[in-house]
C-alpha cells in the first residue's frame, strides 16, 4: 500500500502532496468534527486558489461543470440567507 502512494507521489510537488493528504484525511475530519472539517475545505481552497494564480492555469473556467457548481453554490448561499433572513 505504502509503495503505492509512493509511486503516485513521486513526481508530485509538496502543494500536491498536501492536497493528497488532506483528501486521504478528509474522511477522519468529517469524523471529528464541524471545525476540522471546515478548516480541511479551507485549505485545499486557498491550496487551489494560490496554484492556480502562480501556474496562470485559467483553463477550468472554460468548463460548464465548473459553472454549473458555481450557480448551485450562490443558489444555496441565497437560498439560506433568505430563509434565514440576514439580507
């Protein structure tokens, strides 16, 4: 098991092998707790957001599943502050 990861990792960079990480961890963090869960989603955010501004790789913007999540997100953000009533 060890030696393959190791081979998935061997050519990866320390920003992919902390994103590796915190996905192979991500089933423990929904296991402890709200924070911890929420802190995992909030690094591999500012992971990916930081690798894609220092590659310039823009090409998942062209991607329509990318805009289909991105209406769904804000749909679900308005939909609770509504519901709610913080607007």
């Amino acid at each position: 098991m060890i030696a393959k990861i190791n081979k998935i990792t061997s050519n990866a960079s320390v920003i992919d092998k902390a994103v590796f990480l915190l996905f192979a961890l991500f089933p423990l963090s929904a296991i402890l707790g709200n924070l911890l869960l929420n802190l995992t989603f909030i690094i591999i955010f500012l992971i990916f957001i930081v690798d894609t501004i220092v590659n310039k790789d823009y090409h998942f913007l062209k991607d329509i599943t990318f805009w289909i999540l991105t209406f769904f997100f804000y749909y679900f953000i308005g939909k609770s502050l509504l519901q709610y009533g913080s607007i």
